[in-house]
C-alpha cells in the first residue's frame, strides 16, 4: 500500500511538471498577447517595452526561462506577480483559498447528504411516487445552470434584494475565523447552489447502483441470517454501492476547487474562480498560470484520496 | 488613451446648450447638440451641487471591475482615477462638473507659460502635508521626482512620452533627474521645453504623474522591477489608502480582486483644498455580477457602483429609480479602423462607401440606445473643446456621414468613384476584421462584417478578447489588419490634441511599441496641419485649430466613428453622488457625500 501511495505520488509529481511545461509553452510561447505590452499597458513606446521585456526575462532564450520559472517555482514556490497590481500570484492564491474551500466543501456536505439521501429512499421504493417526483427534481436541478439558479435565489431569498429577505445575499462572504456565524450563514445560498446540480447526478447514481446491488445474492444471505433491514442496506448495500460515488466525489471536489467560478461571481465570492476568471479577462497570465497549476494539482491529489479511501471501502481492492 | 476615461474642458456654452435641449423645445435648439444632453429627471455632472454635502459617514462602493494600476504614476483608467485623485493631488485639476479649465489644485495658481513657450513655472501650495507614514510638508523636489519618475520603466507611465517628451534631457532620461526640471526653492518648479511646446505640456499637468512623491520614501520601491511604490503609496489628497504603519497598502487597504478601503489622510487641511472632503471612510467591493450589484445599489443604502452598470440596470434605473440616475455626455468616441496604409482601404472612395453604408444607429441600438449613446459625425465628442467648432451633432457635413442608419445609395456612388462600377467591391482580396469579445462589442463587430459582405468584399472575421484585439493585431502594424470595427478613443485631458493627434496623426505610427493610431493614417496634409496646432496657444485659438483637423480627418474617411458615448452611473437613494464629468461620471469621493 505504502510503495502504491509513493509510486501515485510520483506520478502526480511527474503529472505537475508536465502541466507546467504545457502552461509556460501557452503563455511564453505561444501567449494570445505579448506579456511585454500587457505588462506595460497602454500606449507606451517601444524603449519602455523593451525595459520591460528585460525586467521579464523575455530576451533570454526559451530554455533558460523555462529553467528560471521551474527553479522559482520548486525552490522558492514562486508564481510571478500580477501584471496590474503587482502583488504576489502565491498570496493572491493562498489569500483566495479558504473561500472555496469553504464554498466546496460545504456545498460537498451538502449534495453528499441530500443526494445520497434521496437516492438511497428512491432506491428502496423503485418506481414509487417519491422515487418519481425525486428523479424528476433530480433532472430539474440537473438541467438548471448554477448562474440562473444563483440568481433566481438571490432575487427570491437574499436579505437586500430578495423578495423573501431570508438569507444574507451577494457580497456578503467573511472568512471562518472573522466571524464563524456570518461565514455559516453568507454561505448557505451558494452552497444550495454548488450542492443543487451536484446532489441530484448522485441521488440517481446511487439510486441505480444500490437497486442493481441490493439484488445480488448476499444481500439475500443478509436478509436470511436475520440481520435489520437497516443493516443490510446501510452495511452491505450502500458500502458496495457507494464506490462510484467516491470515484466521482473525488474528482468533483478537485475540479471544483479550481473552478467554481459562476457561483463565486454571482455570490461576490473571493476565491480562486474567480480570481482565475478576472485574471483570463485581463490577460494576467501570471495569475491564470499559477490559478491552472493549482487546479492541476487539486485534481491530482483528489484523485490519489480516491485511491487510496477505494482500498478501505472495498477491501476486495488491492494495490501492489 | 485612458479605457472608459475622458477629462474634458468643455466651455460653458455647452452647458448651458444642455440646459435648453433638455426642454426639448424648438427645433433650433435641438439642431446643436441634440442627444448630448440628459433626458427629464436624470442627473448630470452639470446639475450636480458641489457644496452643502453632509459630513460623516461611509461610502460602500461596488465594482465589478478591479483597479488596474493603483501607482499614481502608472494608472490610465477611469477607476484607477477615482481612487487616484481623491488620495493624491496633482499639480492641477478639474472640478467635477466644470470643464471650462482646470483649477490649480498642488500649484497655487494657473502655469505661467514664457513668451516663446518653451519654459512653464508652477507655484506649489504652502502647508500641503503627505499622509502617513511621510508626514512632512510637500515640496517642489516632491513634484520633480514624481514627473521624473514618468520616464522610470520600472513605473511604466503610459502618457509621459507623448506629452512631456519636449522636456529637455528627456532622450536620456531613465528614472533619474531630467535636465529640464528645476526646482528654484521649495516651492517653484520650472519646465524647460527643447521645443514650443509648452501648450500641451501645461495640460497634461492635471495627469496624476504630477502629483507629488516623496524621494527619500519611494526611490527603494522605484528601483524594484517593476516599482512597488503603488502598493506602499503616500497620499496628499483628503483621503489615503489604508495602510500598516510602514505604509503598506497592498493586504491592508487593498485587497486585488475583493476590496479597497479609503480612510480620512489625518495631514491633510481643508485650508488648501478645493475638496470638501464630506465622508469618513470608503469601503470598496470588488467582483460580483453585474445585475446583482446594481439592483444592490438601485434597492439599498449609502451605496454606489463605479463602473458601468449592466444595460438592464441602466433601463431598470430609468425606468423604476430615475433620480438615482446620472448620465454624463462626453465619454469617447467609437470608431471602425479601416486601414489608411494597406490593403483596399488606401482609397479613400471605399472608406466612405463603407461610412455611407454602415448603420450606426443599429450599432448605437447594440449599446443600449439613445439613452448612453450619440450617433457620430465626427471625432472630436461632447465636451472636448472644439465640438462645437467642429459643428456639434450634426457635425461637418458630407453626404456619407449624414444618414446614422446608412445609405446604400450614397455607398453605391463612392463604390462607382473607387472603381468598382457595379457598386460592389470585386478585388477579390479577403480581408481581416478583428473584433472583440462580449456584448455590445461582439454585436458591433458583425454589424460592420455584415455591412462589408454586402457591399462585395469577402472577410476573414475574428473574435477575440479585448486585450488580445489590441495587443496582438490591431496595435501591431505589421500584422496589416484591414478592419478594426471596435475601437475607440477617449481624451486625456481636455483639449483637441489629446483627442486627435495620437490617434490620427502619422507619426504615432509605432511599429515597434504599442500602436495607437489604428487606422494608420497618414496623411502628409493632416500630419502638417497636427504639426502646426501643436504650438498654438490660448484654448479658444486651439479648439478652433484642432476643430479644423477633425473637418480634415472626416473628408479624408480615415475612420467611420460611429458612437459619442454618454456614461450612466447610479446610487443609492441615499448617496448624494457627485460624478466627474471629465471622468466619465467616476463618483468623485471628494465631493459625494451621504444624505
């Protein structure tokens, strides 16, 4: 298990420097826009660009920057500076991350939660009125795109421009340690949100995967031995059923992380989408460089945790 | 040019032309400057109070939009202006709903410009203290770094060549002192010109690069690569970044991308100031959705946004909040970039077939209509002096510019006069349009794409994003796009020059640098008559000059301009918002107050 772990983690590494390699080819190679102008702005003369193109290291040959950029990154975890405001791409991103952590983690919670909820009763009473109207909520949610739907919740629940002043609306986000009750509550939205589209694809993958389970032969031993029905379906059907669940869950997540860019823009959330999505607006490579690199990473290590929770859940994997 | 930004010195007359067309009475009043001015209860920076504003209290401030560059000496945006003008004092400066001149704000009186216009001497203020952590009075060395900083690559400014370039020693400057900057005493400064040129010089000194900075403070920040002096800045105006006792803002007061915070400069006295200085605090937001903070804004408190609100915001505030409304004239001008110097578009018959042809009221329709937009006749817009001499609306008069929704028949005949007598181009070449991403942008694009592929010509079309457009074709002359239907350009500050010379003139042709002049045009009778109207002086003899010019650039077609932007902006109900005019309707956080 030990040498399984160290061999994955090796890839993920192996997996990180590729990535890098493909990122510095798109924007020093092949950028959409010369990161010399971009980085001087406009109007400016040709001596200035020329300074600046120095001060980058553009005039080195590509090799040698690509040797500065591993060296800064690996050695010092530098990411460059933004091109506008000049502030670190590793504290921008650092700063950003409790915010969608908190965002996709909690939004996790909650699919997790109401979609193996649901799916798990609509499994047991197939084709019943609420296996029906909860597979048809299910493809609703599934169908409705996270920005409507941020939207509609915000003009129907938020406490300055809804029409129910429920909950706190758009902006209202403040980190955990700040103020942990405003942090709960400036998140329940979005997380309904994360959690809408999210917890009704699992409420129908768990659903069919605990019906096509909970008919093999040793669920019928189980029953036969006497065990609660409870038992039998919590212990032996879900435990078998929930592996794609955890396959799925752990990509999700990893993806999400660096990505969640519409909810975090329609809820004014300050995390790492959004900062991504600005930074692509803007043409701030450094920040998109160093935003995909993360997301990369958050992808790898999701899916090296997917692995290895596989192993405990379903002892019938093993790694060599 | 400065993206959504224009200052402007426009003269009386035109304010008072916008009091009569608001009546939207006879018909002769209507003929000057129809569409400049504001419809029935919505505000403008001309009707605006300046004074008797509450004292106290906090401005909350949304922008979907971040700062671009928050250095005094590096920002060119209109955002970057809000935050730059309300902590730091340039040498001169507009009141907000004036645009005859600008006043002196760090100098104590108007530039006394020398007989040959060669030398400029400026007086500064006496008792004009920076903020912390400096806390010491404000000196000429003070403004002379901060223009000698103009010419620091490690600052970047993007203006300082194109106006100050005259200064002597300014070939060899490269951060250090330049040669043509003295400072006599402490509180006097003088510019030496190389050439006659003291006219455009003097106007730019209400840009921010004159605003003072202290040497002995930022020259470590200065010598990092790019400078870091923007996020450890010291302020001079009534409001200063929020910072850490060394000064830091950067993680303190301004957080990129998620917020801003402006606090009361605690060194700075009411005594020298032209600012009221009316609230305590502002509390800037970053990000959002554009429709959820306009409504935030339109439905609550003591709120305003800064950038431009969504087109559904602007109709819903019409509408629903009409006296949280303020449409400001005089935001740039929009122009398609048909290219002066290759391609087909060398003859000057099919730039005006394709002026005649193209609807630019269907362009204005994308960007929301009469309510934000003026169809174009001309390149000089509202407020800048010389629109009116230029002759307002209606503009100089051809026959390929008077129909805002096209003429086919008029394209039809300058199609005949360029040689293509069946009124359809059949040159065979395919030629490159490069457009913008997003919407009104995009919709703009495929209207002039449109338009030329029913006049004949057959079109490579592209899309890109805006920076992208710029930087990467059509600022790049060597890539000879042949249309750039996107572009736009708004006046540094207010004078006739800085609306036509960089954009138009041949000489501003970088083939190397970031071009501006995207239709390369470069015509030797225009060039020479810029050349003239550099050195004249006196702002009446200049808005005439440079109105002579802007006649010139439309017989030659260089451009169908096609949009003088109006600039809406919207508050709370409870915001006593003063907008700048020359601004593009920037609330002015010196003035707004709260009710």
């Amino acid at each position: 298990m030990t040498r399984y772990i160290v061999r994955r983690l090796l890839w993920g590494v192996l997996l990180l420097i590729i990535v890098s390699a493909l990122l510095f080819v798109m924007f020093r190679v092949f950028p959409t826009a010369d990161p010399a102008k971009l980085r001087a702005g406009r109007l400016q003369s040709q001596k200035i660009i020329a300074e600046i193109r120095v001060n980058l290291g553009l005039n080195k040959p590509l090799i040698t920057q690509y040797w500065i950029y591993m060296k800064n990154l690996v050695l010092h975890f530098d990411l460059g500076y933004s091109y506008y405001s000049n502030a670190p791409v590793k504290s921008l991103i650092l700063e950003r991350l409790p915010a969608t952590v908190s965002l996709v983690l909690g939004g996790a919670v909650v699919w997790l939660v109401s979609g193996l909820g649901v799916g798990i009763i609509s499994a047991l009473r197939p084709r019943s009125r609420l296996d029906r109207f909860s597979m048809g909520g299910a493809l609703v949610l599934v169908s409705a795109p996270e920005y409507w739907l941020g939207l509609i919740l915000l003009y129907v629940f938020a406490a300055d421009i809804g029409q129910v002043k429920i909950f706190p609306g758009a902006n209202s986000y403040v980190g955990l340690t700040s103020d942990p009750v405003k942090w709960f509550t400036s998140l329940i939205l979005p997380w309904l949100v994360v959690a809408a589209g999210n917890a009704a694809i699992y409420a129908r993958l768990i659903r069919g995967s605990l019906i096509e389970v909970l008919g093999q032969d040793y669920i019928r031993t189980a029953r036969a031995k006497g065990l609660t029905e409870r038992r039998v379906v919590l212990r032996h059907g879900v435990r078998s059923a929930i592996n794609p669940i955890v396959t799925i869950l752990g990509l999700d997540i990893g993806v999400l992380l660096g990505s969640s860019v519409l909810v975090e823009t329609v809820f004014d959330i300050p995390g790492i989408g959004r900062l991504n999505f600005d930074a692509i607006t803007h043409s701030d490579f450094p920040i998109v460089q160093g935003t995909v690199l993360f997301a990369a990473l958050f992808i790898i290590v999701a899916n090296i945790l997917v692995d290895i929770a596989y192993a405990y859940l379903d002892p019938r994997v093993r790694y060599s | 040019m400065r993206s959504l930004r224009t200052i402007t010195l426009a003269a009386l007359a035109g304010v008072l032309t916008l009091g009569v067309a608001a009546c939207g009475s006879s018909s002769s009043s209507k003929s000057a400057n129809a569409g400049v001015s504001a419809p029935e209860g919505v505000q403008t920076p001309a009707t605006e109070s300046l004074t008797g504003g509450k004292k106290g209290g906090t401005l909350n401030v949304v922008n979907h939009e971040d700062f671009e560059h928050i250095d005094p000496g590096q920002s060119y945006f209109a955002i970057d202006y809000q935050a730059v003008y309300a902590t730091n004092r340039p040498l001169y400066s507009y009141k907000p709903n004036s645009f005859k001149e600008p006043v002196p704000d760090m100098a104590e009186g108007p530039p006394q410009v020398s007989s040959d216009a060669k030398t400029i001497t400026i007086h500064i203020r006496h008792g004009v203290h920076f903020g912390p952590p400096v806390n010491r009075e404000v000196t000429s060395a003070d403004v002379a770094y901060a223009l000698d900083r103009g010419a620091n690559p490690n600052v970047a400014n993007p203006y300082f060549e194109a106006y100050f370039k005259s200064l002597e020693g300014f070939s060899k400057a490269n951060g250090g002192p330049i040669a043509g900057i003295k400072t006599p005493d402490k509180y006097t400064i003088v510019l030496k010109l190389t050439e006659p040129k003291a006219a455009i010089a003097a106007a730019a000194l209400v840009l921010p690069v004159s605003a003072a900075v202290p040497e002995e403070y930022a020259k470590k920040y200065d010598a990092k690569k790019p400078s870091e002096y923007g996020n450890f800045q010291v302020a001079t105006g009534p409001y200063m970044w929020k910072a850490d006792a060394s000064g830091k803002v950067l993680g303190v007061g301004y957080q990129p991308g998620k917020s801003a915070t402006f606090v009361r400069n605690p060194n700075w006295s009411a005594s020298t100031d032209f600012r009221p200085g009316y609230l305590d605090q502002i509390n800037l937001s970053i990000g959002g959705d554009p429709t959820v903070i306009g409504r935030q804004v339109l439905e609550g408190s003591h709120i305003v946004q800064n950038d431009t609100p969504a087109q559904s915001i602007v109709k819903l505030a019409f509408e629903k909040f009409r006296k949280q409304l303020l449409i400001a004239p005089g935001s740039g001008n929009r122009y398609v970039a048909l290219n002066n110097s290759h391609g087909p578009f060398t003859n000057v018959n099919l730039r005006k077939a394709v002026w005649a042809a193209l609807d630019r009221e269907a362009m204005d329709k994308a960007r929301g209509g009469s309510l934000v937009t003026i169809p174009a006749t001309h390149y000089i817009y509202p407020e800048v002096p010389g629109f009116e001499q230029a002759g307002g609306v209606t503009g100089p008069k051809f026959d390929y510019n008077e129909h805002p929704q096209g003429d086919p028949a008029v394209a039809a005949k300058y199609m005949k006069l360029a040689g293509y007598p069946s009124g359809k181009y059949t040159g065979g070449k395919t030629i490159q349009v490069v457009g913008s991403t997003g919407n009104p942008a995009s919709v703009d694009a495929e209207i002039v794409n449109q338009t030329l592929k029913n006049m004949g010509f057959k079109t490579k079309f592209n899309l890109v994003d805006q920076a992208t457009m710029y930087s990467k074709f059509c600022g790049v002359v060597t890539e000879e796009i042949d249309v750039c239907p996107n572009v736009g350009w708004l006046a540094d500050f207010g004078d006739g020059q800085a609306a036509l010379q960089v954009p138009f003139d041949g000489k501003y042709i970088i083939t190397n640098g970031t071009n501006s002049n995207w239709p390369q045009s470069n015509h030797p009778k225009i060039n020479k008559a810029m050349e003239v109207a550099e050195n004249v002086v006196g702002a009446s003899a200049r808005a005439v000059a440079w109105a002579k010019i802007d006649k010139e650039l439309v017989e030659e077609a260089v451009a169908p301009v096609w949009d003088w932007d109006k600039q809406p902006a919207i508050e709370s109900k409870d915001v006593a918002g003063v907008a700048d005019v020359w601004n593009e309707a920037g609330w002015d956080y010196g003035f707004t107050s709260l009710k």
